[in-house]
C-alpha cells in the first residue's frame, strides 16, 4: 500500500474516493448478480438442447440400421447460411442464432427408402439444434469471462479499495487530530510564557 500524505487535502480526497467506491459497489453487486443469473438460465437451455440433439440423433440411428447400405446425406443436405446476430446481456455483447439455411436435394422416391424424408428433415433440427447450442454455449463462456472480471472488481473493493480509504482517512484524522492537539498545547504554553514575562515586567516597573 502506498504511503498515504497526512495532510487535510489527502483527507479529502480518501473521503471523496471512498464515498466513490461505496457507489459503484452496488452496481457491480447487481450486474454479478445478473450475470450469474444469466448464466443459469443459459446453462439450463444448453442441456435441454444437448436431450433433444440426442433424441434426434438416436431416433435416426435406429432408422439408419434399419437401411442395409450406408447413406450420403451430403447427397440429399448442406449448410447454405448460417444467420446469426447480435445481442446484449448485462452489458456484455454476445452472438444470437437467428437461424440456417440449407441446400436441399429431393431424393428420388424410386430409388431411396421411404423414411428418408423423414430422415433429411431430422438431420435439419439436428443440425439446427447443434448449431443454436454452440451459440448459447458462446454466449455463457462471454458472460463467464465477464463475471470472472465483475467478480474480481468486486473483490478489490469489498476487500482492498473501501478498507484501505477507511485505513486512511482514520490514519489521517488521527495525524491532524494530534497535531491540533500538539499546537493548543504549544499556544497555551507560549501565552503562559507571555504572561509570566509580562507579569515580571510589571513588577519590576513597580518596584
């Protein structure tokens, strides 16, 4: 810790900055607050997509072994666009999945089975599904960093800035206090120092 100045301008300057500090604590308590928050509920969509990704997944294996030769579905789908945005939560920038297009190929109905229809517009939602997922799963890393940094400011004021200002500020007053003590003393003395000298002048001229 920097050695502080014992001086009334340093006084109040500890005293400004602590009323600073005591002022942006609150804000930075309500936005870990909401981020932790946040990251909850995104944490909780991320697992309900991960069950349906594996619902869809699992629904199409058990049609896939049912299929005796092996199926191109590059063939049939592919990713055209994938359409993301932009948002904000709790200050911080964060992506947003908008959706995806996809290039599609009818397949022949002579020549596939009958599912594959069934099949392509599953491997759509699973492709959609996975893709929305990875967006969440960037938006709770982006909010985890920026709690990680709240947090961390968080600390440095709860746990250094206020309590160093208010290690000041009575260091000081106690500094200024003594010294305001020390100097009615030294006045006192001084004008007792006077009055003897002027009481021992005034008795000598009478004498």
């Amino acid at each position: 810790m920097a050695k502080v100045k014992l001086t009334k301008n340093a006084l109040k300057a500890e005293r400004d900055a602590l009323k600073r500090f005591k002022r942006y604590l609150p804000t930075l308590l309500l936005k870990k607050q909401q981020l932790q928050m946040e990251m909850r509920t995104l944490q909780a969509k991320v697992i309900a997509k991960r069950k349906e990704e594996e619902a869809l997944h699992k629904m199409m294996a058990d049609w896939i072994c049912l299929y005796a030769d092996p199926i191109d579905w590059a063939s049939y789908i592919s990713v055209k666009e994938i359409r993301e945005g932009e948002g904000n939560i709790a200050g911080v920038e964060i992506p947003l999945f908008n959706g995806v297009d996809f290039n599609l190929h009818i397949p022949d109905p002579f020549d596939t089975p009958v599912w594959i229809d069934d099949g392509i517009r599953a491997l759509q939602s699973l492709i959609s599904l996975r893709l929305e997922r990875r967006v969440l799963e960037k938006q709770y890393d982006l909010l985890s960093e920026e709690l990680r940094t709240t947090s961390q400011r968080v600390n440095l004021f709860e746990k250094v800035k206020i309590p160093e200002a208010k290690e000041n500020i009575r260091a000081i007053n106690i500094f200024l206090g003594d010294q305001q003590t020390t100097g009615v003393a030294r006045s006192k003395l001084a004008k007792g120092k006077a009055l003897v000298r002027t009481t021992l002048e005034d008795g000598g001229v009478a004498a």
